[in-house]
C-alpha cells in the first residue's frame, strides 16, 4: 500500500509499504479521509515522535476491509470514524473509565501507524459505526469535535453566562460551533477573540453577529472585552490558543468567580506574573484543564454526542474544511499549514474531496 511515511525529523516520504498485520482484536480500515491536525506539523518538521519509521495522521476515518481472529465479524464493510487513543485498560483512570487520562496509552499517528496511508490497523472497539448520511469528510472531523464536546463538558453553563472563545483555529471554531448549538447558550453571549479575516468571515458564516467579533489585530481585545461585558468580565472563557499572553488575558477578563477552560497546547512555557496570581486568588477563578475526549461506548460519550449533533445535521463541521488533496499530495497540505502560505482551517487528504 501506499503511505506517507515519517523517517525522522522533516524526513517524510511518500512509499510503497506492507499492509498493516492485524493482531486479534484489530480491523483493517481503507482510509476514505484524513484529516491534518495542527500538532502533526512540529511532528513531521520540527519535534519528531516516538520511534521511527511511523505513519501519522489520527484524525481519520474509512471502511472495515479485514477483521483480525477475535474481532466481531459482522464490522466487516462498515464505515467507521476512529478513537485513535488506545487505552492499557489497567491504570486507575482506565478503571474509572477516563480513558483520555490513561497513564500508558498507545495512540494512532503519534505512538503506532495511522492513517495517512491507504490501510490502517486499529482495534476493533475505537470504532464508532456512521450513520448513511455522515460523510467520510464528516466522520474524519469526529476527533477534532469530540475535543471540543470534552472541553465544553468541563463547565456549566446558562443562557445568562457571557462566554468568550479565544483563538479560532479548528479547536475554538468547534468549540463556538457546538456552544452556538447547545440550549443555553445564546449567541448574544458569546464572544470571540481572532486574529485573521478568514475566521471573521466564518463565524459569521455560522450565525454569529458581527459585533461579537474581536480582532486582536486592530482592537485591544481586554478593551473589547470589558466593554462587551459592561466591565464585569466573562462567566467562562475557553482559551483555544496556548500562549502566554492569551492566558494572562483570561485571568484579567475572568468575572470573580469566572471559570477558565485551557484547551491551547502550550506553544512556550506559560508563566504567570505575581498579579496575575492574584487575580486568580482573589477572584476565586476556577482554571480547568481539558485534554483529549471521552470514548467509553455510551451512548452519552463526547463521540456519541458529536456524532449524534452531525448526523442530526444540527451542526456543519464541513465549513471548515479548507483544502482537500489525494493521498499523494497529502504533504502539500502540512506545507501550507506549516508556512503559513494561505487561508486554511481544516486540511484533508481524501481519495475524492466531496466539500
């Protein structure tokens, strides 16, 4: 089969390989789509991963072509998004069922092969079956969407609530996506922080008034913000960017008793400066943590819930994928999302882009 295949530290290579050996409990899945994942740029160029050779790509989905000795074989021919997080099911949080907390977990893309290939082995229970009328496209999205399901989940929320959403990457246009969809929050709510024309004209493609946009670029957002909230700060505020400046800027725009969700992956050391320490001592700020998203197999899991709003049509994650390319020129896509080159949001590699 064909694959893209990561040798070293910006050392990927499009190649001939052998098809994926399925173990027991494993299913060959025909990738249908790929998605690219922003941490899978400083993988490929610039970090490197666990071992090599590897095959990235985690944000995937596809059809069930084999299934290994013990595997249910009734999956066979299903189409299928994938959980790429694979649990050691021994750890406390395995025991409580926390899987994206497991302490020795294995990951498709990052830790073993995934699925910037043509084939990809994965274990038959991180499959989550599509409905007819989810697209590949679609399904490939699942990952990115049940990160933003897990994030929301980590705070209540009412329609009194104001919320901001800061950094609008795929990450924070989910995150605003699925807030927008869910009761309670009001689009007059919420607020949202940016910093390109490209994500000003998609969230106004989503609904959201224009007067709800910041951009940092030509506004001083903590101004924005105050004024917005007639200087009494955000309820909740998702920082979706991982720097420095944009978390000190939630604690000052936090309200006493305001809830902080960090979703960015740190870009550099966070560090906080005494008075903004004390701003999160005085404001009794809760600051919570978020990380992955919940596959349990319930019918209530953040895949199930993102996978029950798409094939509902109650949201569209389709406006946000920007490019699609063949397998072959899958590298095309890191490069314009590496250099930055053009307007993008979610890259794809797909045998034929339906978007």
């Amino acid at each position: 089969m064909k694959a893209w295949v990561l040798h070293g530290i910006n050392d990927f290579r499009y190649e001939t390989v052998g098809k994926p050996a399925l173990s027991d409990n494993e299913v060959l899945v025909a990738v249908r789509a790929a998605g690219i994942c922003g941490s899978d740029v400083p993988r490929v160029y610039r970090t490197g991963t666990y071992s090599y050779p590897l095959i990235p790509g985690h944000e995937f989905s596809g059809i069930v072509t084999e299934c290994g000795k013990a595997a249910d074989k009734s999956l066979m021919g299903i189409r299928a998004g994938i959980f790429p997080l694979i649990p050691c099911g021994e750890c406390r949080p395995c025991r409580n069922r926390q899987y994206e907390m497991c302490r020795h977990y294995s990951y498709l893309g990052s830790r073993r092969d995934g699925g910037f290939a043509e084939f990809a082995a994965v274990p038959a229970e991180n499959l989550i079956r599509l409905p007819d009328n989810v697209s590949f496209e679609e399904a490939a999205m699942l990952e990115p969407m049940a990160v933003a399901v897990h994030a929301i989940r980590q705070v209540g929320f009412s329609g009194e609530d104001t919320i901001v959403v800061c950094g609008l990457g795929t990450i924070g246009l989910l995150v605003l996506m699925f807030l927008m969809e869910m009761e309670g929050a009001s689009s007059q709510k919420i607020l949202v922080v940016g910093n390109k024309d490209f994500q000003r004209r998609t969230v106004e493609q989503m609904g959201l008034p224009p007067e709800c946009y910041c951009d940092s670029r030509r506004q001083d957002a903590h101004q924005w913000l105050m004024e917005r909230t007639n200087g009494q700060g955000a309820d909740i505020f998702f920082e979706c960017v991982g720097k420095n400046d944009t978390v000190v800027q939630a604690v000052d725009a936090a309200a006493p008793a305001g809830r902080i969700v960090l979703v960015g992956n740190p870009a550099s050391d966070i560090i906080l400066e005494k008075s903004v320490y004390w701003k999160l001592l005085r404001n009794q700020i809760t600051v919570k943590g978020t990380w992955n998203s919940s596959f349990t197999g319930a019918p209530d899991d953040d895949w199930h819930y993102a996978l029950d709003r798409l094939s509902r049509k109650r949201i569209d994650p389709k406006i946000l994928i920007t490019h699609c390319f063949a397998l072959g020129d899958l590298e095309q896509g890191l490069r314009i999302m590496r250099n930055k080159e053009e307007d993008y949001c979610k890259v794809m590699s797909v045998p034929s882009c339906h978007i």
